[in-house]
C-alpha cells in the first residue's frame, strides 16, 4: 500500500491522556477513527473519551495501564494483539524525560525511563508487527525525539532512550518493506505540552520560533505515517538541527548540546 495515503479504522495510541498523544487522539477522531485510549490517568482518559464520542460519533475505548508495569502493559499488548476489533494504527507515544546529570539520578529515574520509553515501546511494536503482518496492512507510529540524534549531556538516559527507538524503526522498516505494514518513527523537538514540566528540565530559555504546539507535531507525524514514510522530523528548524547533525563530528556534537544545556535548562 506504500504509495496510497492510509485511513484507519481503529487506532491505539499510548500518552493519550496529554500533550502529542491526546493531540493526536483529537485528529483521529476527527477523521472517524474509532479509538483505544492509554495511559495511566483513568479520570482524564474518560473525559478525553466523552469530548472525542460527541464532537465526532467515534467509538473510544479507555484503557488505563501503567506501561511501565509488566501486568498494565501486557493487557495494552493483548488489545493490540486481539482479531475481533482490530487496531490497524498503534502509536506509540507515551514518555517521559527525568532531567539531570547521570550522577545525580536515582536508580528509578534510570530505570523507569528505560521501562515506558524502551521496553514498553518494543513490546508494543511487537505485539503490532505480529498482529498486523498476517494481515497485510498496518501503521505503526513510534514516538522518538531530536533528542535520539545526538548524545544528550544533561538528559543522558532520555537521549538513549530516543536513539533506540529511531534505530528500532529504521530497522524495521526494512524489515517490514513488501509486508503492507509500514513503521514511521516521529522525531519531535520543543514542543509545548506537560513534558518539561514533568522532567524536571525548564527549557525556560528556548526561543519562542524553536516551540511546536501538539496539534502542529501531531499532524505531521500522522501526515507521515498515511504516507508511509519511515522516519520524519517536525518543524523546519527541527529539519535543519537534524541535518546538521549529519556533518558535524559527534564529540562536537556533544559539546555543543552540553553547552546548550546549561545555557537554557
Ligand atoms: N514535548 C516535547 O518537547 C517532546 C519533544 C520530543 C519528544 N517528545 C516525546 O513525545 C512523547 C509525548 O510526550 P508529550 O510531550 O506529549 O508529554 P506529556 O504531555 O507529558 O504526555 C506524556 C503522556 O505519556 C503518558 N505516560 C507517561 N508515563 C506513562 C506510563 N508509565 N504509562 C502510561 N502512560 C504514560 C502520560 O499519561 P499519564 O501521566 O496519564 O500516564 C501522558 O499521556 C514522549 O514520548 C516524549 O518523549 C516530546
């Protein structure tokens, strides 16, 4: 089907209860995808699903799970995997950022991060790929960062995280060429949601032109994923930090974030 602009039937999408995911959500519903709503706030899940069902006469299914707890996140794997409604959209957005140098984490701060934005994710883009290649059709849109493209001084375990998830989809969408599903891998940068609020990391001094608003990301990301696109970048001066990157020598690379890090975190 690469080639053709997909539509979807139905839709799981990870980090609902907010910023990207919940942009997403709205842009979905608004195109009659019926949806599966995740994340960990039951209560703002409900509500998302109340606006979504009125403004749109979509069928929305709430399904409150911690991602980073193995029970929450096998039963989001099972609804991915169940043949009776099936989702031919899972996107996986839900992450978080614990801001700080490495010495000054916890041992949960590393391994949460690990937990919903690594192991979470792979779970769940395996559940997809194994329900969705028998089939012939699928989407698959995994939520990384610019923040995966270089090494990440100051958000050290976050940077990892993202450079992971870029890998992951770069592979698989070799893998997965001639299959009818297609993995498109979102690399974000500042954008105005709860994300930076909740890591810990200020972004206080960020240029007002450098900020995305959630509607903006969501609707390239989705424009993306109908395209079959493998990987895409939102915002233009996004595109062009992200292009840099590829002449520029990693450890310059890394003193140059370093320094921004400090400047404007
Ligand atoms: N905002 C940015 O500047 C930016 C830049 C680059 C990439 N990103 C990426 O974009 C994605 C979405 O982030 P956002 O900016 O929209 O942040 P956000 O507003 O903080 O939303 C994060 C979402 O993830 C969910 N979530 C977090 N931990 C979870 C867990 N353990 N289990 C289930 N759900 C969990 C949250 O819901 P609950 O709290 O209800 O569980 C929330 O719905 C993330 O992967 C982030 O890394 C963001």
């Amino acid at each position: 089907m690469t080639g053709e602009s997909r539509t979807w039937e139905r839709a799981l999408v990870t980090g609902a209860s907010a910023g990207i995911g919940a942009s997403m959500c709205r842009a979905l519903a608004a195109e009659g995808t019926d949806l599966v709503i995740v994340a960990r706030d039951r209560v703002r899940l409900s509500e998302l699903a109340d606006e979504l069902a009125a403004a749109h006469a979509v069928k929305v299914t709430v399904l409150a799970a911690d991602l980073g707890d193995g029970l929450g996140l096998e039963e989001v794997a099972a609804r991915i995997g169940e043949a009776g409604e099936p989702v031919d959209l899972v996107v996986n957005n839900a992450g978080f950022a614990v801001a700080g140098d490495y010495a000054d984490l916890t041992a949960d701060d590393v391994q949460s991060q690990i937990d919903v934005n690594v192991a979470a994710l792979a779970r769940l883009t395996l559940a997809a790929v194994r329900a969705m290649v028998p089939r012939g059709s699928g989407s698959i849109l995994n939520v990384s960062s610019v923040a995966g493209l270089a090494p990440g001084p100051g958000t050290a375990v976050y940077s990892a995280t993202k450079a992971f998830v870029s890998s992951l989809g770069q592979s698989l969408a070799a893998e997965l060429h001639g299959t009818g599903v297609t993995i498109t891998t979102l690399h974000p940068g500042f954008t105005r949601t709860e994300f930076q609020e909740r890591s810990g990391y200020a972004a206080s001094h960020v240029p007002a032109m450098l900020w995305q608003s959630a509607d903006d990301v969501a609707a390239a990301a989705l424009q993306a994923t109908k395209d079959g696109r493998s990987s895409v970048v939102s915002g233009l001066p996004n595109r062009v930090a992200a292009a840099l990157l590829g002449f520029v020598p990693r450890g310059v690379q890394t003193r140059a974030i370093r320094t921004v890090s400090r400047l404007i975190g």
